[in-house]
C-alpha cells in the first residue's frame, strides 16, 4: 500500500508541475516577445471608436489620435503618460497628419471638411470643404504638401494641399473608387493606394499622372490598410475577407507572400529598423510578422489586446532618442473608460 | 474506498480541472466561422432587448429594449450608441428599418401599436393601431407595404407611405411569432409556437394552410433560403433546427439545437445558419447541399443575448449582430461579430 501511495503522490506531483509549467508557457507576458505593454494612458469621457494617430516628430511622446465617435482629437503626452488636450467639435475626424515645421495639425472630417489647427494652442486655423468623406491624409515633409484621400465614385481622388499657405492644390490625382489607406514613395514618383470598392490596389504616377491597378488575388476583399518597403520595392496590405497579410512586389505587380493573420484589420504599419509588420485587430489581438527576405516572412507573435482595439500607430525612434513604439487605441467598454496602451518595441 | 483513495481521485479532478481552465483561455479557433471584434457599450439600459432593425447603408442598429421601454440607436460606424428614444413604448418588440423612405416601425405589445419614426430626426410621424400585442415586422419594398403578426393571432398589413391600414387581415388563429415573406412567390409563411405550427398564407388567393410540428415545437424564429426552397424553424421544446421543404412542409432533416432561441439568420454567400441562444451561445450550421446540415460552431456569448441580426454587408463589414443584456458585472452592450469564410 505504502509503495502505490508513494506512486500516487509522485505521479500527482509530476502532473501537477507539468500543468503548471504548460499553463505558464502559456501565459501572455511574453518576456521574449517583440512588443511590450509599458504604459496605459486614460482618456476618460471618451466614447465610440477610434480611427488614425499622428505623431510629432520634434517632440518624441506627442501623439494625437482621431476619436472618431467622440467627435474629437485626442492630445497625448506619452513621455509623461497624459493627455495633454482634446480638440472637440470635428464631426467623425479620421485621417490626421501632423505637418512638422510648420507646426500644423491637419486633421478628416468624415463629414466633408479638412480642419487645419495650429500645433502649440490648438486653436482652428481654417476648415478646407470637400463636401466628401475626407478619409486618410500625408505629409509630405520635401514639398510641404498634405496628401488629402477623398470621396467616392468619380469624385473619389488624392489631393493635396499646400500646408504653408492652407490653399487645395488645383492637381489631383483620380481614382475612381474611394481610396482608403496609400502610400507616397519617396524615391519615385508613385502612390499605391487600397481601392477597397473596385478590390483592387491603384497605383499612380505622380509625373504622368497615369493611374494603373492591380487586382487582390481572387476572393480577397476588403482592403484597408497598406505599408510600403520601399528598398525592398515591397508593398503590404491586409485584407479583411479572409484576413491575410499580402505582399506584393512594386515591380512587377505580383503578389509574394499571403499569410493567415488577425482579423478585423484597419491599421498596418512597417518596422523598417527590425523588419517586422505589426498588425493590430478587432479580434483582439496585433499580430507581429518578421520579414525573413523579401519574399518569406513569419509570424513571430500574437499578443493579446481587447476586442474591439483595432486601431494603432507605430512612431519609430528619431535618431537616438526615444523608443520605438507601437500606441493601441482601446475604446470604452461598460464600465471601463477608453486608452491609449503604449508598447515598446523589442530587439 | 479508502481517504487516501478519494482524496487522490478529488486531487486528480481539480488537477484536470485547473487543464480545462486553461484550455479556454488558449488563442481563440483560427477556423470559428464567426469572430467577435467590437462591443459597443449601451449605457443606462436595463431589461431585455427584442428584435433589432438595421440600416444597412447608415449603418445604424435600432436595438428594441423590452425591459426599458426604449429603443436605442448604435452607430456602428462610430462605435457608439447616438440615441435613446422613448416615445411611449409599451413593451417594444421590434424595430423595422424602411430603407427607400428613410423611417422606422416600432411595434408595441402594449396597446399593438406600430410607431413610425422619421429616420433623419427621429421624430414621430404616426401610429398605426392594432387590436393587442404587435410583434414581428416584415417590409415588401416593391409594394411599399409593412406586414405586423398581431394578437391571437393575425398578420395585418399597413401602406407604409401613407400609414394606412390596409383592410383584409390574414387570420392565423395563433399569436404569430417569426414570419418571412417570400420574395419570388406569394406565400407567407408563419410560426404559431404556442401550437406547435406553421401557417401558410398566400397573399393572392388568402388561402390558409396548416403544417403541424410534431417532432419539436415552441418554434419561434425561422429563415428561408429561397433559392434552394428550404425553411429554417428554431425549436425551443425539444431544442432542434428543423429544415423543411418550403413547397411541402416536410422535414427535410433535424438537428440538436439552441435552447431559448428567438433570432436565426440565413447567409446565403457561406451557407451557414446562425442561430442565438438566450443559453448564451451562438449555434452555426453549415448547410452542406439543400438536404444535409452540419453544426461547425456553438460560440459562446453571454447569457440571455438573444437577439440579433445579419444583414450582409453594413459600413464595410460583414457583421452579425447581438444584443447582449446588462449582466450583473457589465451593462448592455452591442456585439459585432465578422464572419469568416
């Protein structure tokens, strides 16, 4: 009897340290992993979703964020893990753009209208109309020039702006579908640009003016956001149906690599220090994918956020100052008022 | 059996226990045909919801509070609720979206009234009365008419750009329950739960037929898949989806099904089923050819989420949506699920 207890108790123990050792392995602090939660930031009053994040490239820790359903933008101080303003009064802000030396902030209006505000007092410089969805805007630092993504149909186009002088540019490039997330290259002429209606990406030639399209691999839809490689000469978008993270070649056209990823996706942004893609979802989690070569890339994390959080920005380190970090906008739940979570990037 | 015996079994069981645990908290099935990725907190509501209406290209869910005499509007764009109305609800059972006329019905149980709101101001425009206990809406675009189960029981119908009832009820001699209207054909078919049938109206010739249940009834939701000419009916006692053929009323096939069940959806571009569960669960079928079923989810959700609707594509995502009640630790809320193929 005593040697089958003597079994017994040793066979318990061994299952129980091999529960808790696989429970561990388990758990979601990952010491080793890529991201880092090291700071939450309150935005209480703060209600509905969240769309795109700006950042200050001057002053490391400033953010502002498009509080989308709250009809605001949110001003945070990262470094001191405030909020430092709220800019109300923007009917559904999305895209935002933060013109540095100039020191603007450009901010969509869902609802027809680009808001220009000044950078230190916040105070509304002028309202540009549009009478169109004004979705997602650049800067472009060279030329001084807000890229304004607009409208649908045929009045769907990018425009531009002149950020010194707050005047629409005359130019403008069509695209004849709304266009969501793009990309400017800044060693050539083009613009990618997701045509989510025509499920299609569209690439322009700023000095032609020549618009050509390539299609999403068949039965892919629902293309959001996009990130640019450009020495690799590689472009990625995601798709919601199904979610996949595509890689395509900017030379050819061709499409590289389709990998399964996170779904409900609105944001992508491209690590060009570690070759990585972080790809935040409203399923809850951001997805991190290393790039091995310009071809082959794996996913190298899944780390666990809040359903609902679907929105992000990535602002890399400037020079040696600073982190690089990823920012999370995490709505309101019942009882729990919305955030901003700061993750700090690994080596 | 010994102590030392029982209290190596009860180690053992807490031990497999402290495994099942951890298994639910392990990343979510990469293969779930349906994805929780939004809840959109509806605050100050208490009570049960009922039957949602949706504007597909506003992108709003008009959510019916039972228990609250309200209904809410969520901006699921915004990801936020944008308006409460109360305008002498009694017990709202449902709300219907018109999309060409920019409104939306409310039906009451109290006094069987049917409150048409304009969609732009929300402002009251009329009142159509029926007799007692106005519940589940349905709308005939093409003719511009608004049909509401009623009482004990008749579907009447009402113009719904002049508000007028429209004489000549379609009597059903039960309080009708989820009721489609076929939209290649004349029939209107009816669940009477409290009888274990099915009426079968044609709108032309008024004839009215009869199907009994008799392998399960308490039959309260129902969808079509008109193309295949199949009918879905969620049973409560026994807990079974039933497939019947559309033209025939028989029982193509039966399977387990959702216990306290009210809203069932039918996605024609997957093939699939979603039926909630008052249990807590969304159950997921997916039909294999026109004869064959095969439950592929039972998606946990959260007790008494009852309600919901799918209407496709709305603001650039294929969404499900749940109404979940306030619980003791969280108040009311919409869920948004995205479906997966």
């Amino acid at each position: 009897m005593k040697a089958i207890r003597r079994i017994c108790i040793t066979v318990t123990g061994v299952l129980s340290f091999a529960l808790c050792v696989t429970a561990q392995e388990k758990a979601p602090a990952d010491e080793n992993g890529p991201l880092i939660l090291t700071a939450q930031v309150p935005l209480p009053g703060v209600h509905g979703r969240f769309d795109h994040f700006a950042f200050d490239p001057a002053e490391p820790g400033r953010i502002f964020i498009s509080a989308l359903g709250n009809n605001s933008v949110e001003v945070l101080n990262t470094v001191e893990g405030t909020e430092v303003h709220r800019i109300t009064g923007i009917p559904e802000p999305q895209g935002i753009a933060f013109a540095i030396g100039l020191n603007k902030l450009f901010v969509a209006s869902r609802k027809g209208k680009l808001y220009v505000y000044d950078g230190t007092d916040y105070k509304l410089i002028t309202a540009i109309d549009y009478n169109a969805d004004v979705d997602n805007l650049r800067y472009d630092v060279p030329t001084k020039r807000v890229y304004v993504g607009y409208g649908d149909e045929d009045k769907a186009a990018i425009g531009m702006v002149d950020a010194t002088t707050n005047q629409r540019l005359d130019e403008v490039y069509k695209t004849g579908a709304h266009p969501e997330s793009y990309q400017l290259e800044k060693s050539g002429p083009n613009i990618y640009v997701n045509l989510e209606d025509l499920k299609q990406i569209g690439v322009i030639d700023r000095t032609t003016k020549k618009l050509t399209k390539w299609d999403l691999p068949p039965k892919f839809e629902e293309n959001f956001p996009m990130a640019l490689d450009e020495p690799e000469h590689r472009l990625f978008i995601v798709t919601r149906t199904p979610p996949r993270l595509v890689v395509y070649d900017t030379n050819s056209g061709k499409t590289v690599a389709t990998l399964p990823c996170v779904a409900d996706v609105d944001d992508l942004y491209y690590d060009a220090n570690h070759k990585r893609l972080y790809i935040p979802g409203g399923q809850g989690f951001i997805d991190v994918f290393q790039e091995k070569d310009d071809d082959h890339y794996e996913r190298l994390a899944r780390i666990r956020t809040v359903i609902g959080a679907r929105t992000a920005g990535y602002a890399p380190r400037i020079g040696k100052k600073g982190q690089d970090r990823v920012y999370l906008a995490i709505p309101n739940t019942p009882g729990k008022e919305a955030a901003v979570w700061a993750y700090t990037v690994q080596e | 059996m010994n102590s030392f015996w029982r209290s190596w079994l009860a180690l053992s069981i807490l031990l497999s226990c402290v495994g099942a645990a951890a298994q639910e908290t392990l990343p979510i099935d990469e293969s779930a045909p349906l994805i929780l990725v939004r809840t959109i907190p509806i605050p100050g509501v208490d009570g049960r919801f009922d039957h949602p209406g949706v504007d597909i290209s506003g992108g709003r869910v008009f959510a019916p509070v039972y228990g609250n005499d309200s209904v809410e509007v969520v901006d699921v764009a915004r990801g936020r609720r944008i308006r409460s109305i109360q305008e002498g609800f009694i017990k709202p059972q449902m709300v219907l979206y018109l999309p060409d006329l920019n409104r939306f019905v409310v039906s009451n149980k109290g006094e069987g009234a049917c409150k048409i709101f304009d969609g732009e101001t929300y402002k009251l425009i009329d009142t159509v009365k029926f007799s007692d206990d106005a519940d589940q809406l349905r709308y005939d675009p093409v003719a511009k008419r608004v049909y509401v189960g009623y009482g004990d029981g008749a579907i009447g119908v009402f113009d719904a750009k002049t508000n007028k009832r429209i004489e000549g009820d379609f009597e059903v001699g039960a309080h009708p329950e989820s009721f489609q209207l076929e939209q290649k054909g004349s029939k209107i078919f009816v669940n009477l739960e409290s009888v274990n049938q099915i009426a079968v109206i044609d709108r032309n010739t008024r004839k009215v037929e009869k199907w009994k249940l008799e392998e399960a009834g308490t039959n309260f939701p129902m969808a079509l898949d008109e193309a295949h000419r199949r009918m879905f009916v969620g049973a409560r006692r026994p807990a079974r989806l039933l497939v019947l053929d559309m033209d025939t009323g028989k029982i193509i096939t039966s399977l387990p099904g959702a216990a306290d069940t009210d809203d069932m959806s039918f996605d024609a571009d997957r093939k699939r089923i979603y039926v909630a569960s008052g249990e807590g669960f969304i159950f997921v079928y997916q039909q294999i050819d026109p004869d064959r079923y095969k439950r592929i989810a039972k998606i946990p959700t959260a007790i008494g989420a009852r309600t919901s609707a799918y209407y496709g594509q709305v603001a650039k995502h294929n969404s499900l949506y749940l109404l979940v009640p306030a619980r003791a630790d969280r108040g009311a809320e919409l869920w948004v699920y995205e479906t997966r193929d």
